[in-house]
C-alpha cells in the first residue's frame, strides 16, 4: 500500500511540474512577443484540452448565450450556482466558457467542450486553463497598448506587430 501511494504521490507532482511548464512556457511566448495572436491562440487552446483532458476548445471574440463559465478562482457556475466539478465532472451538455481578460477589460472567451465523456479536472488543473486563458488575455492587452489610436477598427493591421487582430477584438474589448 505504502508503495501504491508513493508512485501516485510521484505521478501527481510530475504532473503539476507538467502544467507549471505549460504554463511557463506560454508566459514566456508571451513575453517574448514572438508569436502571432493566432497562433498562440491555438496553441494556448491545445494546452487547455491537454490539462483539462476535454475535446475541444475554441477561440470566440464575442460574448455570446450564457454558458456554463470557468471563473477567474477555477470555480465553475451555471445559472448563478456553483457546480461541483470534482464529483460531477465538467458539463456535457453544453459548451463552457472561459474568459480570456486582462486587466478587467475581456477580449473574448474559450469555449470549452467536455461531451464525449465525464472529466473531472483537479481543482489545480482548473486553475491552470484560467492562468493560461490570462495569458492570452495580457497579449491582447499588450497588443492594445502597442497600438495607436488611429488603428483602433477592428481587423486593421496593427502598427509595431503588423498583425490582424482577431475578428471582433478592439482597443475597450469585445464590439459586435
């Protein structure tokens, strides 16, 4: 029993260390500046499928219908209550949103799907899709402040990166 324990005890932290440098590494790109709002989206987006183990997420600009929402604490709520997701697992029947923000303004949200079976994330792992939505959140953020006023319509090129930003996403946040 005693060795039962230690090897799942050992397979948690390696799993932690797991999301850590995720997470690190995203920063990093992040910081960097390197990548394309797109492909650190996407890449962003497998990281979440990865830790969460669900299967699918995506990227959406708008606010949309209410959803089932993973909060900014790794709490997950539908209709104003609280769900248990370590008993319950991640809703099935329905997307999850993720709100991707920084600094309280929101640049849009992953939508997240968990429909082909019962995921019960971690409370940590939880956490970790929230701190990696917050990342792209900052660079969106940091895309604004680089921009100058004159470019704040939407899908215009930007001036220091030369991207697009993604369809939807402005200077104050989420425009329809």
């Amino acid at each position: 029993e005693v060795a039962l324990w230690g090897y799942r005890q050992q397979a948690q932290v390696s799993q932690e260390q797991g999301y850590l440098a995720g997470v690190l590494g995203t920063a990093a790109t992040v910081a960097a500046g390197r990548a394309s709002t797109s492909s650190l989206i996407d890449h962003v987006c497998g990281q979440i499928v990865d830790v969460l183990q669900i299967d699918d997420c995506r990227f959406d600009s708008g606010d949309g219908v209410a959803l089932p929402t993973l909060g900014n604490d790794g709490t997950m709520v539908r209709d104003g209550r609280p769900i248990n997701v370590e008993r319950n697992g991640l809703p099935t029947d329905s997307e999850i949103a993720l709100v991707v923000q920084s600094g309280g303004v929101v640049y849009g949200r992953f939508l997240l799907t968990a429909a082909t079976r019962v995921v019960r994330p971690s409370p940590e792992q939880l956490r970790v899709a929230v701190a990696l939505a917050n990342q792209v959140g900052a660079a969106l953020a940091a895309l604004d402040l680089a921009a100058p006023a004159e470019h704040a319509e939407l899908d215009e090129p930007l001036a220091v990166t030369g991207e697009q930003r993604p369809a939807g996403i402005a200077r104050a946040g989420l425009h329809d």
